[in-house]
C-alpha cells in the first residue's frame, strides 16, 4: 500500500485534531498541580517567616520553645511534635515542649543520648526518618504514644554541637517524606541560632550577676567593712577605759553607737540598690556634706567641702564619686594622722573633678604596699573611675599630706 502526499496531509490534520484536545488537558493538570506546590510553598513560607520571628525575637528560651512547638504543629498540619533540649552536663535529651495529643503527659522526660533512636539522631547529628517504628530494634515504646508508626527526627546543631531535636510522630506509616525532611531542616536552621543567641544570653546574665557580686564585695568593704573595724577598735578602747576611765569610756560608747547607727544606714543602702539614702534622695552634695558630718563628729576631724559649679553635671557618675570620696576619707582617718581635710567638688560643662587632700603624715606612694589594706582601698578607687571613664591622681610624699584627684571628663 502507498500512500499520496494528500493521504499525508489529511493524517497529519486528523492527528492534529485529536492530539490538541489530550495535550491541552495534559498542560491544564500540569498547571493546577504547579498552582497547588506554589500555593504550598508559599504557606509554608509563612509559617517559616512566623516561626523565625518568634525564634528571634524572644531570648526567653523558656517562653520560645513551647511557642514555637505549637507553631510547626499547627503551621504545618502535623499530627504530634516534640521539642527536646540537650543537657549538656548530664548527656541527655530533656522534654522541654509538646503539642498534639496529651501535652502534660511526658513534659520533663529525660533519655540518655547513648540509647533510642533520639539518641542515634545526636550521636550522628544526622536526619532520622524511620517509615514504621515497630520495625526498628532501637524504638523506645512509651505508653503515652502506642499509636505511633511514623517518626522524624531532625537534629537543631550549632558550630558542630547539638543544642536540641525535633520530634514528630505519626499514626500513619510511611507518613514523612523528603519535602518533610527538607522542611524540618530549614526550620532547625532557624533555631539553632534562636538557641545559640539564648546560650549567650544566659552567659552574659551569667556574667552580669558576677559582675555584681564583685561590685557588692567592693560596697561593703568601702563602707560597711570599715565601719565594722572602727566598731571593733572602738569597742576595745572602751573596755580598757571602763575601770580607770569611766568617762572615756562611755564617751567610746557613744562613738560606737554612732558607727553602728551608720553602719546599719549603710547595710540598708547596699539592700536598697546598693545606694546611700542621702544619695538617692537628695543628690551628691547632700550625701557627701551628711558623711563628712557624721565623720567629723565622730573622729574629731575638721572635714571642709567646697562645691563649685552646678551639681547636675554628675547627673549618672554620683554612685561611684561619692565611693571614691567615702573611700579617700577613711584612708584619711585609718592612715593619716590628720587634723584638717578638704574636699572640693567642681563641676563643670567639660569634667567634673573631686580632690580630697589632708595635712596628715603622707605616704611614699613608690614604696611597696603595706598590709594595711590602703592599697586595696586605692584600687578600688581607681577601678571606680576607670569605669565611669576618668582617672586618679594622688600627691603625696612623707610629712606633707595627701591628695586624691580624680577627674571625669563629660562628653
């Protein structure tokens, strides 16, 4: 049989229309299936962009974490999803979030990372996907989740080190795919930085709480600490004057009860913010005029303050001057020998400068520190205006007095 070019010509016009119709129906199914992923990535996108705000914006690990669990539960559509905390001190996986099915019921589990198939996933810092459970040796059955069959686990690690795990569970068989697993990394990625940022968080509140406590040790030993050794030399003195002296000694008496009455102020201004109340209640010049009264009357010491300048422009920096100047001043009286000090404040647009200076024995401050305690005393001073930005001088050789400068400048 043979055919005509016309024979061709009409094959070719009848294939052409029965084909139009199967390939327009065929690009018809391909694009509501592209419609349908598209529509799904941009959902999942969504819930991406919620949980990554959520991760990030909360250092609150303890809020964050339950937060988020919910989030790629109901995000996501998944049947149960674990959040798990590595305790790097113990080696175990510790529960810190559930949602889907009952969520008080195993909050709190802890399972070491040598066994189970949580544990597979930390020692290999790899993806675990396992289609049915029933069929692996390493699945520990809990009670709580007999219905399990599907489970993926996603490891959530940082510069080499896992910080916690993703667990979901599914009743259905074979129920995670490769765009679960895709998914669930992505999501891991976002948190492992969430984590991180919480770590170094908690360190630096860590470091903060340190920091504190050192600035405690520094307050009491400028104030409460002193008082607390002229309490005991006072009350020393008072017992060798009560027979011969009993004058002296009452007049010891009475000193001693002026130190404790301040020592007790002082202790309730450590309580209170660690502030004098004369300071927070009425400002530098105030607390500073209340202690050199208390000091001169106490001591029998001529204590002068000059100010000079308004007193607003140590407005921040009143805490740590006010400890510098209280800490000069019991050099003064544990050291010096003196019968007159002064203490000049000025303050001004550029700095402000505090001198305390005494006519007392002096000192030679090249030599070696006695064990006195003053050099402590001095370090702390210069460490109280290192941090507020200023420096300290002292003046001082032996038989001429002592000066103590600091000085502030204002930016």
């Amino acid at each position: 049989m043979s055919f005509s070019f016309e024979d061709v010509d009409l094959l070719e016009a009848i294939a052409a229309q029965v084909g139009g119709p199967i390939t327009s129906a065929r690009l018809y199914e391909q694009s509501q299936r592209l419609a349908a992923q598209v529509q799904r990535r941009a959902e999942q996108l969504t819930v991406l962009n919620t949980i990554a705000r959520t991760a990030t914006a909360n250092l609150d690990q303890a809020n964050m974490v339950p937060e988020v669990t919910r989030q790629i539960r109901n995000g996501f559509g998944y049947d149960h999803v674990d959040f798990f905390l590595v305790d790097e001190d113990t080696h175990e996986l510790m529960l810190a979030a559930v949602s889907g099915g009952n969520v008080e019921a195993n909050l709190g589990y802890r399972q070491h990372v040598s066994i189970g198939l949580l544990g597979r996933a930390v020692r290999s810092q790899q993806v675990v996907n396992i289609p049915d459970v029933r069929l692996d040796s390493e699945y520990l059955l809990l009670a709580e989740r007999g219905e399990t069959r599907a489970e993926l686990i996603v490891p959530i690690t940082a510069s080499g080190r896992v910080l916690g795990m993703l667990n979901l569970e599914s009743p259905q068989v074979g129920d995670f795919g490769s765009e679960d697993v895709a998914l669930l990394e992505t999501v891991a990625d976002v948190l492992a930085g969430a984590l991180d940022n919480a770590r170094l968080y908690r360190r630096s509140q860590a470091a903060a709480v340190l920091e504190e406590r050192n600035r405690l040790a520094r307050e009491l030993h400028d104030s409460v600490t002193q008082q607390l050794f002229s309490m005991t030399l006072t009350s020393q003195a008072a017992r060798a004057h009560l027979e011969k002296n009993p004058q002296r000694a009452a007049q010891q008496l009475e000193r001693l009860q002026e130190t404790a009455t301040a020592a007790l102020a002082e202790m309730r201004a450590l309580i209170f913010q660690l502030r004098p109340p004369a300071l927070r209640d009425q400002g530098l010049v105030a607390a500073l005029q209340q202690h050199a009264s208390m000091l001169a009357r106490r001591e029998s010491l001529r204590i002068e303050l000059n100010v000079t300048g308004d007193e607003r422009m140590a407005r921040g920096i009143e805490q740590p001057l006010y400890r510098i100047v209280q800490e000069a001043l019991n050099n003064v009286i544990k050291h010096a020998q003196a019968e007159h000090v002064s203490v000049s404040l000025e303050f001004g647009g550029d700095r402000v400068r505090v001198r305390v200076r005494d006519d007392g024995q002096g000192f030679d401050p090249d030599a070696p520190p006695l064990p006195s305690g003053r050099h402590l005393g001095v370090i702390g001073m210069r460490e109280r205006a290192a941090e507020i930005g200023g420096t300290m001088e002292i003046h001082a050789f032996i038989g001429g007095g002592t000066e103590v400068v600091v000085t502030v400048p204002r930016s």
